[in-house]
C-alpha cells in the first residue's frame, strides 16, 4: 500500500466503469437533448456511452452494476429502457435491445410493464429508494408506454416532506433512505407533475412545497453538480427535473454538466 502512493502521499482511486451508472448518464442526457438543454458534448457522449453498453454485456445477454458482477434485473432493466429510447433518437443497437428483451422475458415472464414492475418491487420490498428511480427511469424513457399510464405504475414520493428539517426525518419513516433525499425531492416532483394526486390536500401541499424543496434541492448540491459525487443518482435527479417543466433550472443544469 505505502508503494502505492502518488508524489503527494496519497493514493488515488477510481470508480468501477458501470452499466447501470452509463445507462442512466446516457437517457438523462438524451431527454436532456430532447428538450433542447443538452451539454454541447452530450449527443457524442450518449453515442459512447451506448456503444460502451453494447460492447460489454455479460454473456447471457444482460449486465450487472459492473463489467465484472452478474447480470441483474435493475441494471438490465434500466439498459432496456434507454435502448428503446436511443432507438427513437435514431441510435439502434438492435442485438442489445433485443438481448435485453429476452433477459427480461425470462426473469420477469413478459416484457409488460406490470410484470417488470412486479419483479422490481419485489427486488427491494418496502424500500422505494431504488425501486422508484428505476421505474421512473422506464417511464421516462417510453418503455412502459405512451401517455400517463406508465406513472401509475411509479409509486409516489412525498418530496413536500423535505420541507422539514432533516432532524425530523428519523421518525418519519421514509421509505428511501436519507443519503438519496435529492432523489426523492426530484423523482417526487416529475411524479406529481406527471401523474398529481387525486388527493386535492395533497395536490395543495405539494404545490407549496414545490419551490420550497427545489431550494434545499439547491443548497445539497456541491460545486460539481454531482450529488454524492455520483452518476446515479445525478442522473435521477437530472431526468426528473428535465421532463417536469424544469429545464432552465439551476440544479438541472449543474447536474447535467457533472455527467458531461
């Protein structure tokens, strides 16, 4: 370890190269262009990052959190998804998309979005903190069909609850846990935005909170856009808000150049 070193007496690391992290940077930045807000790099960066996908599944078809885990239904789950939209951005990588399809036909017996949902629910049982992003992701992206029917499959995050303070959140009981609180308020937000609660109270509070928690939203994000120095959850963040009406926004912006 001591010979490890670098010049300065510390040691560098780098993260894992990762489907699951590329295949959420690559659909943020896809709807990103979508919207006309893309980083100048952003479509070379979506192209790399499909044909770093398709270059290194696992040889059953589908891909794990990295080049060197197994195959997993939430990384192949969210790959699928920004396949099929890259396919409507005229970016086709046929034997990924269609590899992908029968990965998931097998483990989740079709490719209906009930049936993904299921498996995905099942995966991480009460806890939403990855469950919901990853279903947003496949709303988001198309899979799971046109129109709004697709987020009722997305259940909701109360993000007006972010307009406590964090000392409040150990007794609440969230179902995500705190370090994934920018998820929640962004994910929430494209959520009501899409799909509003038939709740009118509801529907009040959390246009009251919107701004509210878009502030704190700003105030957690460090210098380099990343929220916890992470693809993920950046991407999360920066898809949500890029296709609920806040494109312009600070946040998103900043968000998006720490995928660029």
């Amino acid at each position: 370890l001591l010979a490890e070193r670098n010049v300065n007496g510390y040691w560098e690391g780098r993260l894992s190269d990762s489907a699951l992290a590329t295949s959420v940077a690559v659909a943020a930045l896809l709807l990103a262009k979508r919207k006309g807000v893309a980083p100048a790099r952003g479509a070379d960066l979506a192209k790399a990052g499909l044909e770093w996908l398709d270059e290194n599944r696992n040889e059953d078809g589908g891909w794990g959190d990295c080049p060197a885990s197994p195959s997993n239904v939430s990384t192949v789950v969210l790959c699928w998804a920004t396949f099929r939209m890259a396919a409507e951005e005229g970016l086709k990588f046929h034997d990924s998309l269609e590899s992908a399809e029968r990965w998931l036909t097998k483990e989740a017996g079709s490719l209906a979005p009930h049936a993904l949902a299921k498996v995905i629910y099942r995966r991480y049982g009460k806890d939403r903190t990855f469950a919901v992003p990853i279903l947003t992701h496949c709303v988001l992206c198309g899979a799971f069909g046109a129109g709004k029917q697709g987020w009722s499959l997305v259940k909701p995050l109360p993000f007006e609850l972010a307009t406590l303070p964090h000392g409040f959140f150990k007794f609440l009981r969230l179902q995500v846990v705190s370090y994934a609180l920018p998820a929640l308020i962004a994910i929430g937000q494209a959520r009501h935005h899409h799909r509003p609660s038939l709740n009118p109270f509801a529907r009040i509070m959390r246009l009251w909170a919107k701004p509210r928690v878009l502030r704190r939203l700003e105030r957690m994000q460090p210098k380099s856009g990343g929220f916890l120095e992470a693809t993920p959850i950046t991407a999360f963040v920066a898809m949500s808000l890029v296709t609920s009406g806040q494109e312009d926004h600070a946040v998103m912006r900043k968000a998006l150049g720490f995928l660029a």
